[in-house]
C-alpha cells in the first residue's frame, strides 16, 4: 500500500462516523445517509491528493454528500413525492451507536436547510466558525448567525416536545 491509501484508510477510519451521523441528521434516512456518505467517501478517495489539502476534509465529505442529495433529489423531485411521514424508523433501534435521538432529528428537520447544515458542520464535525464558513462558503458571520436561530429554535422545538411528553403522561 503507497502512502497515500494509507493515508485515506486512516482517515476513512477516523471519519467514517461521524459523517455519517451528520449526513444522517441532515437528511433523517438511514438508508439514504448511508448512500450518500459512500458515494461521498469515493469521490474523496478519487480526489485524495485535493481532499488530503482542504483544511476540513471530513467538512468536504459531508458537504459533498449533502450536495449529492440535492442534485439526486432535484433530478427525482418530479417523479416521485417525498413523504417526510415515511421516516425509517429502523435506524433508531436499541443499542444503535449511530443513531441519532428522535426528538433531535424531528427537530433539526424542521430547520432551514442552510441551519440545519451549519448545526451539523459545527455540532457533529466539532468545525469551528471559520472551517464552517470555508465548508459552506459562506461569511463567518453569516455562520454564527444560522447557528444562533438554529440552536433557538431548536431549543424552543425540544422545550415544546417535552410539555407534549409531560402532558400526555
């Protein structure tokens, strides 16, 4: 093995992961998370020498898995309707180390898609502001901006959750 594979092996060890709980917070299917983290990791490992130079590699890769997901839902929006009912309920099974807590991913779905990015490049990657802003490219103000509504509206989201839950007790 040259050292390049080397290289990409550990990072595709260090990373796989958390990209993968990322992707999957932003698009809440498993099935879907896991596909398009692959794909993402592939054209990483055939752009290695590229990737391995970006400041945020793990920030590229999940970047370009949620690119991969608009530009397939874009293609497919007018064939088939998204169901957002229709969750797989399967990656929340007991003992799932990669599943992410219901309530949160309910919550971050309701989120503008550019919060729910930044939530899950600063949250689930641990990206500091500037890493998130070259991430997205965007200001890193605008970063901080999303970040403060998201994490508002998450808190008030999971606040109203949990008086439905007391009520209904």
């Amino acid at each position: 093995m040259d050292r390049g594979t080397e290289d990409f092996a550990a990072f595709y060890e260090r990373h796989r992961d958390p990209c993968f709980r990322a992707v999957l917070a932003s698009v809440a299917d498993r099935h879907l998370a896991e596909e398009l983290t692959a794909e993402a990791f592939a054209r990483a490992w055939g752009h290695w020498r590229k990737v391995a130079k970006h400041p945020a590699p793990a920030a590229w890769v999940v970047r370009t898995a949620l690119n991969t997901h608009v530009s397939w839902w874009r293609r497919r929006r007018r064939e088939v309707a998204w169901d957002a009912a229709g969750e797989d309920r399967s990656a929340l099974a007991d003992g799932d180390a990669t599943a992410v807590d219901l309530g949160i991913r309910n919550a971050l779905r309701k989120l503008p898609a550019r919060q729910r990015e930044v939530v899950v490049l600063r949250v689930f990657l641990d990206l500091d502001t500037r890493g998130t802003a070259a991430a997205l490219g965007i200001a890193p103000g605008t970063v901080q901006a999303h970040l403060h509504r998201a994490l508002k509206a998450l808190r008030a989201e999971l606040e109203d959750t949990t008086e439905r839950e007391d009520i209904t007790r």
